[in-house]
C-alpha cells in the first residue's frame, strides 16, 4: 500500500488576511513540500498541471525535476498532465528527462483535466476534447514502447521514423490514467493494462467499488495479470494531531476553494454542515488526527481495492507550516499504521484463498 501526497500548488488568496501569495514563492514552498515528504517515508508526490492564475504550477515535470536531486526514493508524478492539449513527444521527453534526473522514479498520470483554459492557449478546439485524449495516449505509448516511432494520426503531425530522446531509466516508463469516475476512463486502462488513479472527492468512497470491478473486468478481458494492476485514490484531506482542531484549522480554506469553483461550475453553497459531513468515516474527506484519516484509508483499501492513496493537501491556500505539519504527520504516523494494517490483512485474505 503505497501513501502519498498531491499538490494544485495553488495560489489563491489566503482567507485571513487576504494576501495572495506569489507564484515564485509557491513553486519553492512545493520543492519543499515534496523534500519532506521523501523524508518522512512518503511513497509518491503529484503535481498538476493547471493553466490559471490562482494555480502556479503550469509544468509538473519542471517541478518535479527541482525536487529530484534533493530526493532519494519518493516517486514523481503528475497529477495529472492535461494530455488532451499537450504534444505527447513533449510529455515523454520531459518525464524521461525526469526519470533521469531522479533516477527511475517518474510517472507520468495522464488525464483529460477539469478546467479547459489549456484548449485556446495551445491552439486545440474544445470539440475535440475526447478525440484528442484518445489520440495523445495512443501516441504517448508508442514512444515509451520504441525509440524511433513511426505515427500518423488527425490531429499532430506524422512521424515518420524518428527517434525520440532522452530514453527513461524505467522501461516503461509508468503511465497512469487519471479519472474522475467515468466509466469509460476505467474500461481503456483495463484494456491497456494501465494503473488507475480515482479522484475520489465527493459523495462516499465505497461508491467507486463498481467502478473498481469493472476496471479489473476489462484488464481480464484483454489477458492482463490483475495481480499487477494498480489503483490509486486521490482525496483531498489534512492531518493533525487532534480531530476537532484538523477540522477547525482545513475548515475555512477548503470552504472558500469549494465555494469559488462552485460558483463556476453551479454547486451548491459549501458550508460547514457539508465539510462535517464530508469527513465522517463514510464521507471523502480524510480530515482528523493520524488515527481517524488511517482507519478511513485502511477502509478504502479493504473495500473498494485502492493500492494507493494521495492525500490532496492543502485545498486553496494555507499557512505552509501547516502544509509541513500535516505532511509530517502522514508520513511518520498515518502510513506506518496503514501498511501495518493492510499488510496484515492481505495475509488474511491470502490465506482464506488457499483454504
């Protein structure tokens, strides 16, 4: 069971005083971040790719790439990389320079994004938003599979015989498709035998336990050994050292991110009754003290299949210090207990399977 950490490596205005925090001091908070989570133990850190003001990250692998030499074993990956509306060879060449830098320990997690702004600002018609997915992947795993490819698709120009450098110290190169529940995201990894990350933000986590079995049906279905398929959760969450004051302290900042892209996107007003909801044990925000978020991700293991959780942390903008604390935190208490737990548990359920 694998424990990590995800970043929007946002910037948006701080809800008690008002200050917004510069782009170039949020990318060196983030280094940091992500310094400490290899520290602590932490298995994986995600950045994503947004292409907003009040995000700072616009290039995960340039990110990603700061932290490496300053890193010894966390794996580095996007989270996701908007590939719809990015050249593939680009994507490649900048997580296989990334893999070299850290020395075989980049991914790259492919998904479609939420937020459009990346379509007119490198040329691409919304329209197209489905076929281009489709055509970027494709194209992507040729180039991890060879060399020099030879390609021709509707949207990019041919390729024809031409080597594409640098080549990653993994071979493969990890690839994970990024969903946000589609059904149809979970058939295509299935079928191309890629890992899966969730992102598991609302409403109850056991939910996704179809979205799961179907995932694992289509992998079957095209011959793939379902011992070695991967899920992932990302949910948004914060660690502290009790309960009651983590909820106090994630409370208002997670309101005013909720309730500003809420307003875009037509949600209902997020208030405090919907955040105690929300991280109640059957709730999908893992909010509390290392025991509350530990047991509710020893749950998700148990009952909807998940190999590995990234905690997204923070939502909006908080005190980086707090940043710190609760990455701390998830790292030198919550994961030890979970891999604790959920190793002993696979034992269990080996076990029952030999009987």
């Amino acid at each position: 069971m694998e424990i990590g950490i995800t970043s929007f490596v946002e910037t948006k205005s701080d809800v008690h005083s008002g200050n917004v925090i510069s782009h170039a001091q949020r990318l060196r908070e983030v280094v940091e971040e992500i310094i400490l989570a290899d520290q602590v133990g932490l298995d994986v850190f995600g950045v994503g790719e947004h292409h907003r003001v009040d995000y700072a990250a616009s290039s995960p692998a340039m990110v990603l790439s700061a932290a490496a030499p300053q890193t010894k074993k966390i794996r580095l990956t996007s989270a996701v990389t908007v590939l719809s509306s990015t050249d593939p060879v680009r994507v490649f060449q900048d997580f296989s320079t990334l893999d070299g830098i850290s020395n075989g320990r980049a991914e790259i997690m492919a998904g479609r994004g939420s937020f459009i702004e990346s379509f007119p600002l490198f040329g691409y018609n919304l329209k197209d938003y489905d076929e281009l997915f489709e055509e970027h992947l494709a194209l992507l795993l040729k180039i991890r599979e060879s060399e020099k490819v030879t390609w021709e698709g509707v949207h990019r120009p041919a390729i024809n015989d031409l080597g594409i450098y640098p080549r990653p110290v993994q071979n493969p190169l990890p690839v994970w498709i990024g969903s946000g529940g589609n059904q149809e995201s979970a058939v295509r990894a299935g079928l191309l035998g890629l890992p899966l990350m969730l992102a598991i933000i609302g409403g109850s986590p056991m939910q996704f336990s179809p979205l799961v079995q179907l995932y694992k049906k289509a992998a079957a279905h095209a011959g793939h050994d379902l011992s070695k398929l991967q899920v992932g959760s990302h949910s948004i969450g914060f660690v502290g050292e009790n309960t009651e004051r983590a909820a106090d302290i994630f409370f208002p900042s997670t309101q005013a991110g909720m309730n500003k892209l809420g307003k875009e996107r037509g949600w209902a007003y997020y208030d405090r009754s919907s955040f105690d909801a929300a991280r109640s044990f059957e709730g999908a925000l893992y909010v509390g003290d290392p025991d509350t978020v530990a047991n509710k991700i020893i749950h998700l293991r148990k009952h909807v299949g998940i190999t590995r959780f990234m905690l997204y942390v923070p939502l909006s903008t908080m005190p980086h210090e707090q940043v710190m604390r609760a990455i701390e935190l998830l790292g030198t208490e919550v994961a030890p207990r979970v891999r604790k737990e959920v190793a002993k548990w696979e034992e269990e359920q080996e076990s029952h399977s030999l009987l």
